[in-house]
C-alpha cells in the first residue's frame, strides 16, 4: 500500500494535517459559494459545470462526508486519550460554537431582509420575512426557522453529539455501530413522519438529519476502519472503472444529452430518466443515488491527487485552497451572508451574467482575504503558546511536565482547526 495516499491511523504532535482534505474542503467552499450565488441570480456561469448540474451531489454533501472524515480521525483518538466524558465536553462546546454562528448568521441575514426588503422584495420568499416577528425571534433559538444557508448549521448542531456515540460504539462495537446508523437512515428512507419540522408549518429540515447523519457516518467510518481502504485501495482500478462510467452516465443523463441522439423515444427516454433520477437523488432525505454519486465523485478525485511531497502542494493557488479549507465554517458563514447581499447589489448594477461574474470574484476574494487572516491567527496564536512554554520551562529545574504542557497545547490548536 502507498503510505502517501492512506489515511493515517494517528494524529501524532508535529504530524502536518492532511492537506488533501484541507484542498478538497477549501473547493467545497467554493462550489457552495458560486452554487449560491448564481441560483440567487438566477445567472449561471460556474454553476453550470459545478456537481449539481453535473450529477446529483453537491458541496453540501461533500461538507458533510468530509466532515466524518476529520471528525473520525481527531476523536477516535481523543476517546483513546482522554476517555468520553472529556470528548463529549469538547463535541458539545463545538456544537454551541456552531449554534452560535448560526444565530449570528440568521440574525445578519433578518437585518439584510428587513432593510433592504423594499428595495429587494424577493428577500421576502427567500429568508421567509413573511414570518411574524415575534414567531421568527423564537423559533430562531429553537432551529425551527432556518433562512437560506443556514440549514446544514442547523444538522452540525445537534448532528454532532450523535457521532460521538455512534463512534464510541462502533470502537467497542462496530456492527451494532453500522446496524444503528444504517437504520436510522432506512427508516428516514421509508417514514415520512421522522423528521424535524420547520417553518412555515408543514416544512421538514433541509437535511434531514436521521438521513445524512448516515454521509458524515460513512465517512467516519473510512478513517478509522484501515481494512475497509486497504481493500478498496487493492481494487482501486475496477472501482476507479467503476466510478468514472457512473459519473458519465449522470453526466449524460443530467445535461438531457441524450435528446441530441437522433433515435426514436429518446426524449420520452430523457424525461423518463430524468423523473427516476431526480427521485432517487432527493437532497433533504439523502436519497440513494445521491450518495453513490458523491461517493464515486470523492473516489475520483481523491485517487487523482497527487502525493503529499509533490511540489503540486507547494503552488500558491493549492496553498490558497488549504487555507479556506482549514477554515471552512468561517468561510461558510461569509458565503451565504455574501449570497443574500448579492441580490439588492444585482438590482442597483444590473443583474447580468456579468454581474454574477463579479460577484463570484468579489466573493471569491473577499474569501479569501478572511482564509489569510484567521490562518495567520491561528499560527501567531499556536507560536504564542509554545513561547509561553519554552519561557516557564527555561525558569523551571524540573521540565517534563512542561513538555508535555506544550504538547497539549499543540495538539489543542492542531485539534481545534480539525473539528
């Protein structure tokens, strides 16, 4: 097996971050980012060749599983080191950060559409403005109104203890683990009534969280279980094969190229497919086909990665991408907020391809901008803690506590960035 493209097994002090999940979150902001706006606009230009256009996935889905992934690989070991009850401590206080931006975001975004909802009424439908104020204020608290963007916030929330669960268990226990998730997923699959509600009445949660919290779960599960990617990595070629017909295939299917073949009933054929497929991608009950798309997709991409001591990491735009992708919640927020703004900004320039084109720019550096400066934060920060170690210990006879000291601290900061 090639060391350079398994997933590691351990996250020792001074180990770098795996920077091809950092790249891979780093696009999935941006694909969320210029699927956002270009719908709001109504202009497609990058959209048009994003994942949602293409198949039937999209950055949401690959948010979450990536997500799993990291999630897997920082706390199966923090329950190794620390045991549950300190886990558990650190999983919540990272849920109420989530829940946090959640409401700030919510709230920036009911300020944007009450301001501007006179010059821009199509805010109205699209934060549900038509809410009564008093009902929207509570139901914000309660994650039963969730504006535009604000729903995947919404499932990381309450999303995350359940992983820890599910993974405490499938350590002592994997089947039950697998049987638990699997369930939850069959039942969300066959039971309209499991879901949470939100408003107005009658709606159920974007992303259904008893279905993806079965995404995240796969993709926790690939992290810590070694056996399951040694064996798909023996057979990565037949699976690559495999993968890359599926994808053409949705290709095809997606775009209606097959109207273009000059043979009989192949329109009734492409609205036939097209109906099948739409239902068996649904997005807020993580339909089957929309798993094994997005599965197939990660597997492509992943496999063509180069490895981790190519200079291709070094190139300044790949450095970029590890740097949003390092602070893909922050960035997130930015995005929808971005996405909203865009709307009255396209009624006072004009709305145009052109202006979806300079929104997506504008949005794409003022991304980036945020990515540089939380990055270098966090560096000053994790530079301030060593020093602060090294000065103690240089006043201290005795110093191996204060080594270690500083090892917690690094692996805090390593650990904070991950989750």
């Amino acid at each position: 097996m090639n060391p350079a493209t398994e997933l590691p097994d351990s996250i020792p002090i001074g180990t770098p971050r795996d920077i091809r999940l950092d790249m891979l979150r780093g696009i999935a902001v941006f694909v969320v980012l210029f699927d956002h706006i270009e719908d709001l606009l109504g202009f497609w230009l990058v959209r048009y060749w994003t994942p949602i256009s293409c198949g039937y996935s999209d950055g949401s889905d690959a948010f979450v599983f990536l997500s799993g992934i990291v999630f897997g690989r920082v706390y199966s070991k923090r329950l190794e080191r620390e045991g549950w009850n300190p886990s558990l401590k650190k999983v919540l206080r990272r849920s109420l950060q989530i829940y946090a931006v959640y409401l700030l975001v919510t709230g920036t975004l009911i300020v944007i559409g009450l301001a501007l909802r006179t010059y821009a009424p199509e805010l109205i439908p699209i934060l549900n403005l038509e809410i009564g104020t008093t009902v929207r204020g509570f139901s914000t608290f309660a994650m039963l109104y969730q504006p535009y963007g604000t729903q995947i916030l919404c499932f990381y929330s309450i999303v995350l203890p359940l992983m820890l669960g599910l993974l405490k268990l499938y350590g002592n226990r994997p089947i039950s683990a697998i049987l638990v998730s699997f369930g939850l997923y069959c039942v969300s699959q066959g039971v309209q009534s499991v879901s949470l509600p939100r408003l107005p009445w009658g709606r159920e949660w974007y992303f259904n969280p008893f279905a993806w919290q079965f995404l995240f779960f796969i993709g926790m599960v690939i992290t810590i279980n070694h056996q399951l990617t040694s064996r798909v990595k023996r057979f990565r070629y037949k699976t690559l094969v495999v993968a890359c017909v599926f994808l053409l295939v949705s290709l095809v299917i997606k775009k209606g190229w097959l109207n273009l073949l000059h043979v009989p009933q192949a329109t009734e054929m492409q609205v036939w497919l097209d109906e099948t497929f739409e239902s068996w991608s649904y997005k807020s009950r993580l339909r089957p086909l929309r798993i094994l798309h997005f599965l197939s997709l990660f597997l492509v991409i992943y496999l063509a990665l180069p490895e981790r001591e190519s200079q291709f990491w070094t190139m300044r735009g790949i450095r970029t991408l590890v740097q949003c992708g390092q602070n893909s919640l922050e960035l997130y927020a930015l995005g929808v907020i971005l996405s909203v703004i865009a709307i009255p900004l396209s009624r006072f320039v004009g709305n145009s391809l052109g202006t979806a084109a300079g929104m997506d720019l504008g949005a794409t550096l003022l991304s980036i901008g945020l990515a540089t400066y939380l990055s270098r934060n966090k560096k000053a920060r994790s530079r301030s803690l060593q020093s602060g170690e090294i000065e103690t210990s240089s006043q201290l006879p005795e110093c191996s506590s204060v080594s270690r000291g500083t090892a917690g601290n690094q692996r805090r900061v390593y650990e904070s960035t991950l989750s």
